[in-house]
C-alpha cells in the first residue's frame, strides 16, 4: 500500500483550517490534546498491511478516497419514521440519535427521569458547556496512539455521547446510542466516553446504520471506564450500508470486582474493522465478550480483540462466530495477554467459523501471550463447512435441502444471540441475523 | 408396502451390502438383526436415503413407487422414518421448532393444514408425556447436551410426532437402560397399527422382549441369512451369532 504524501493529506489541511476556527474555543487542554493526535496522524498515517495487526486489511481505500466531516450548521432534520427500523420498540428507553456524526435533538429522547446527577447527552454540548467534566477522562482509556484511527478521531473529535453514572446509580433498561450515516463521502467522527463510578450498573447498545445505499465513513472510538464493583454491558450492532467504510475501536478499563461485557455483532459496510481492547486492570474483573460476524458479498470484516490480563484474580470468556458467505473474508484476531503477576488468571476464547461458499476466506489468529505461570486459560479456533451429516438428518425429517441450510445456519448464529439476556435486544439481533441470512418472514417468534 | 429386491450398496467403494431381500407387509412389525459390521445400519441409511451409501444393483419398491429415485426428504414427506443410532446435535435450533418445521413439510405433503406453533405445543406436549421427557427438552437445542439415553428418546418422540408409514428404528436400544428402554417400547407399542410398518434393527434381542415382532431376519456380511418368527431371536440369544457365521461361511464355500 502507498503511502499518501502528508503534504496532500486533506485531513491535515483541514485540521488546519478548524484549528483557527471551530476549534479555536476550545480549552487549552483539549486544543493540545488535538494537536498532539494530529502529529501522531500525521507521523504514522493510516495502518498499512505490512504491520502485523494490519495484515490482512487493507484500508487503502478509505486513505485513498476523500470523506469529508459533514459541516456543523447542516441540521439533519427528517421523518422520525425512517429510523423506526433501528429501535427497540421501547417507549421510554433513553436514545441519543446521530446523523453523520452530529446529534440530532429532534430523533432523541431521554426517559422521564433519570437518577440524580445521571448524565446521558452529546458530548459536544458537555465540550461546550462544561469540558471540565471530561478532562482527565477523554482519550485516557483509547490512547491516540495505538492506531492512525484512533489519531484522527481524536483530533477531530466533535460529539458523540457522554454517559456518567455516579456511585451506585443505575440507568434502568438500556440507553441507545443510535448513529445514522445517510450521505456519500459523509465522515462520521463519533466519540464516545463511557464513565461507570463505583458500583454502579449500565447497558449500553451502540446501533450503526444507513439510510439509503450510501457510501460513507464511520470512525468511531468509545472509552468506558468501569470503577470498582460497577458493571457495563456493552452492545455494537454495526450493520451500515454495503457501501460504506467502518473503522471502531472500544477500549475498556476494568476496574476492582467489576464486570464487563460485549456483544458485537457485525453485518453491514463494505469494509468494517472493530478493534476491542479490554483491560482488567484491578483484581477480581471480569470480562466477557460475544461476537457474530455475518458476511456476504465482497465483504471484509475483521474483528481484533485485546483482553489484558494486567492484574491477579481476573476471569475473561470470549466466545465469536462467523458465517461467510459469497466472495467475502473475514478475519478474526483474538490476543489475550497475561502480564507477569497476573496470576490466578482463567482465560477461555473460542472463535467458530462457518464458510458457506468455497471463494469466502476467513483468517482467523487466537493469540495467547502469557508470561504467569499459575494460569488456566485455553483457546479454540474452528473453521468448517455445513456439516453433511447434519443437513441428512434435517432431510430425513422432511425438510429440503435450502431450508434445512438456512436452519443450520441460523442455528449457529443463534449460539451467540442466545447469550444476551436482554429480551427486545436480542429480538432486535435475531430478526437482524434472519434479514441478513435472507430468510426474511420467519421472524417473530424465537426459534 | 415395502418390497427389497437384491439391494446392493457401497461406501467408499467397499461393498457392504450385497442383495438384501425383503418384504414388508403392512400392519408387521420386523426385526434386523446381526453381529457387528453385517450392514444393518447401512441398510436402514440407504432406505432413509444416506449420501454416503451408492446403490450399485437392485430395486426398492415403497407404495408402489420406486424409493431410491427419491431425494431423503421426498422419503420422509412420503412417510418413511428413521429413528437415528447417533442422532446429531444442532446448535441453536430448539428441538421444538426442527420438529415443527418437518411436521409442516410432511403435512403441505399431504395437503393438510400446518400447525401454528399453539397447536403444534400441544401434540408436542402430549408426545413428552409419553416418553416421559422433561419439559424443558421442547426448548433446548437439538439433541445438544442430551445424554444418550435422551437422545434415543427424542428420535421416538419424533416418530411419534410425524407419525410415519414406515418407521425404521436403528438401534434405538443401545445406550438405553431398562427403564428408559421400556418407555421407548410403550411409545413404539403406542404407535403399532395395522397402517403402518416398522423395522426394527439391532443388535440384542432385549429391545424385542418388549416390542414383540412379526418377523426376524438375521444379516451376515450385506445378506438376510436366515429369516423367521420372533422365536430365532431367542434362539440368537442363546446360542450367539456364532453358529450363524459358520452357517454362512459353510454357504459360501458351497457358492464358490
């Protein structure tokens, strides 16, 4: 992959122009914060496949095409009804709606009440009205460091959402963060902060959408911090447009007798890459990560995970499925590093894919790194193809060949949509998985 | 309402069996029996139509049509059944909707209504109770984290449900205790009537002390070597398969 000349890079230049200008008023801390992301960015540029974490995706083709953040002043106003879709069904659940990346007031809503000093809002008007809330905690988790992504997000971050729970406080049901991508060349910086104080319980689903066919790019970073005894569930849907271009990366910090989960599921954009990166970080965290990728086409979708072990008595299951089909690829990247006293670690990853056609391509790399030596921790990776036996024993019973390749399918998928204990989320991701595996109509009812 | 004439299969190119011949009449109830390795599960995966297993020579006749020009879900939609020796685990499908869904085929088969899911829960419910299995087992996966007992059980419920024309059990026994054995019996008892057919194959004469049957044949290496009343069970019982493998050996110096 070539290298674009920093010189040309437009991202740059346009730093350049909204450092004079929209980010001119931005406190001296934040505006440093920027400036020492771009000079990452522009020392390092984008990934390239000749680095190892890299290597089998290739973003040349969001480096090399020109996304362009949407101007601020354009408010995204249209029909409530066109996001109906991409909800739950849920009246009074807290949802902050973005369109390209910028809030949208009018498609949001928030529940009657929230407990005392709660904070779900966009982080633009949080920058606005009081940056000190953030300081200290914005780009503390998801160094701008670890990738050109990260880099660019962070110079460039706009809104977002901010969500805060003080000690103890817990947000009932889920909040909804919805991103909307519905303009070609549309640059979508969204940046999430995520901030869990001490023992208090939240749910998080990120939705990423398109409306239309349009080819635009979502870069996005969310940072959670999960304090001592506190628990987050976390939930990505990304199912963007087959044109578009999604870069994410969630970085987790896990602290004492905490607990942390993810659920990914990954279905749309051309070309999608999620970096998750969890750290236990205090004695006695727990993380637990579920992951669905479903591919068709001439998609590419790759799913790297980190979970660090830095400290003893810490536990992480991590269980990721794949059905691709078609032309498409898919890469799978599980790390998992025991630091040197991590000791009393048990660590589980098992990673399952399921090749429908003979042109998909999966790569899929468990990674143990482990430098304790009192450790339990075990790794599986599988790459198969509908099993004979079991499509016979479906035909015996009656059903045809087609049918029974669907039920099988969606019977693998359904693995992983099974684990989420929230009702109307998993109902939402099982419709989503039966769309996807064009078995539309059959629907409603668990199977 | 089945009629073998000479059936000839192989997989992987080995011939298993070599010219089975027979006859099932409506309203019988037959049982297959043999050592090890003599092919009777082969046979009964080539009735149900096995991928694995090419027929080289001879003919099935079932109803009147010819069995083996039709794929295994026409056999199964047309009433044939096979009550699986190793039942596969399908992740995430519930039991209940996999039955569902080929109860429905066989019935658009036979231009009946389908059963919605309300309907269908209360055939289902009264199949449970009679093979006496948890209620829980109509929502897990198929199969997955059953023991092998409950396994065998669910592919009786299943015949149960379908209600085939010509149900083929395949050594339904092994891995049964008794009293799992006896409710699998009762089921199958349940299900006996002068419209339908069964094939019982195994093994060990045990099962047949409960499901009493009209006929036995005895399978030596890809042939029916003896055939009889349900006293050459008890006969195999005692004396083993020995004098059988001598018997046929003796016969294929003859032949040669």
């Amino acid at each position: 992959m070539t290298r674009i000349p920093i010189e040309a890079n437009p991202y740059i230049e346009n730093f350049d122009i909204l450092e004079k200008t929209e980010f001119a008023k931005d406190p001296p801390w934040f505006r440093s914060l920027r400036k020492a992301a771009i000079s990452h960015f522009a020392e390092k540029g984008f990934p390239t496949t000749r680095e190892e974490e890299w290597r089998f995706t290739s973003v040349s083709s969001i480096a090399t095409a020109s996304f362009k953040p949407v101007p601020a002043n354009r408010k995204d106003l249209f029909a409530s009804g066109k996001i109906e879709p991409f909800l739950f069904g849920l009246k009074e659940c807290a949802r902050l709606v973005f369109v390209n990346g910028l809030y949208c007031e009018m498609l949001s809503q928030m529940p009657p009440r929230l407990p005392s000093r709660v904070r779900v809002e966009n982080l633009a008007r949080v920058l606005e009205e009081s940056p000190d809330l953030v300081e200290g905690h914005l780009a503390r988790y998801a160094p701008y460091g670890n990738n050109g992504f990260s880099a660019l997000n962070t110079a460039f971050i706009r809104d977002g959402a901010y969500v805060f729970l003080p000690r103890g406080a817990e947000i009932e049901g889920f909040v909804h963060l919805l991103f909307v991508g519905d303009r070609n060349e549309a640059l979508a910086n969204v940046r999430n902060l995520i901030v869990a104080e001490r023992g208090s319980r939240v749910a998080i689903v990120e939705s990423f959408v398109s409306l239309e066919d349009s080819a635009h790019f979502t870069n996005t970073v969310t940072e959670i911090q999960v304090a001592g005894d506190a628990s987050v569930d976390h939930y990505k849907i990304q199912n963007e447009s087959s044109r578009a271009f999604h870069i994410g990366t969630t970085e987790v910090n896990v602290g004492k007798d905490s607990r942390f989960s993810s659920f990914s599921l990954s279905a749309g954009s051309r070309l999608a890459r999620n970096n998750l990166n969890v750290c236990l970080d205090a004695p006695g965290g727990e993380c637990a990560l579920y992951g669905l990728y479903l591919l068709s086409g001439s998609q590419h979708i790759d799913n790297h995970t980190m979970i660090t072990h830095a400290k003893p008595y810490c536990n992480s299951r991590e269980f990721y499925k794949g059905i691709v089909d078609e032309k498409s690829r898919a890469v799978f990247n599980g790390r998992v590093v025991v630091v040197k006293d991590a000791q009393k670690t048990d660590a589980r990853q098992t990673n399952k894919n399921l090749l429908l056609s003979d042109a998909a391509h999966v790569n899929a790399k468990p990674q143990l790194e482990i430098f304790a030596d009192d450790v339990k921790c075990t790794h599986g990776a599988t790459v198969g193809q509908l099993d004979e036996e079991a499509l016979f024993y479906f035909k015996s019973r009656g059903i045809g060949e087609g049918a029974a390749r669907a039920l099988i399918t969606y019977g693998f998928a359904k693995e992983v949509v099974a684990r989420v204990p929230v009702e109307p989320i998993r109902l939402h991701l099982d419709r989503l998985v039966l769309r996807k595996l064009k078995q539309e109509g059959k629907g409603g009812e668990e199977m | 309402m089945l009629e073998i004439r000479n059936l000839c299969a192989t997989a992987d190119h080995k011939t298993i069996l070599k010219g089975i011949n027979l006859k099932v009449g409506i309203g019988e109830v037959h049982a297959i029996m043999g050592p090890n390795g003599s092919g009777k599960s082969t046979l009964a995966q080539v009735l149900a139509g096995h991928p694995s297993y090419a027929v080289t020579d001879g003919e099935v006749r079932y109803e009147g049509q010819d069995l083996l020009a039709l794929a295994p879900e026409e056999r199964a939609r047309e009433g044939v059944f096979l009550a699986f020796q190793y039942p596969l685990e399908i992740a995430g499908v519930s039991n209940a909707y996999f039955l569902r869904t080929g109860l429905n085929e066989i019935r658009k088969h036979k231009g009946l209504e389908e059963l919605d899911a309300m309907e269908f829960l209360g055939l289902l419910k009264e199949k449970m109770k009679l093979l006496e299995m948890e209620p829980s087992m109509k929502s897990r996966s198929v199969n997955e984290g059953f023991s092998g007992g409950e396994k065998k059980r669910n592919e009786i419920l299943q015949m149960a449900i379908m209600d085939p024309k010509l149900a083929i059990m395949d050594e339904t026994d092994s891995g049964l205790d008794i009293d799992a054995m006896k409710i699998v019996a009762k089921a199958v008892n349940k299900f006996r009537s002068p419209d339908n057919a069964v094939i019982v194959v195994t093994h060990y004469q045990r099962l047949l002390n409960y499901i009493t049957p009209d006929f036995v044949h005895v399978l030596f290496d890809g042939r029916i070597v003896r055939s009889g009343g349900k006293e050459l069970a008890l006969e195999l019982e005692e004396k083993g398969y020995d004098w059988i493998k001598e018997e046929a050996g003796t016969l294929r110096e003859a032949r040669v």
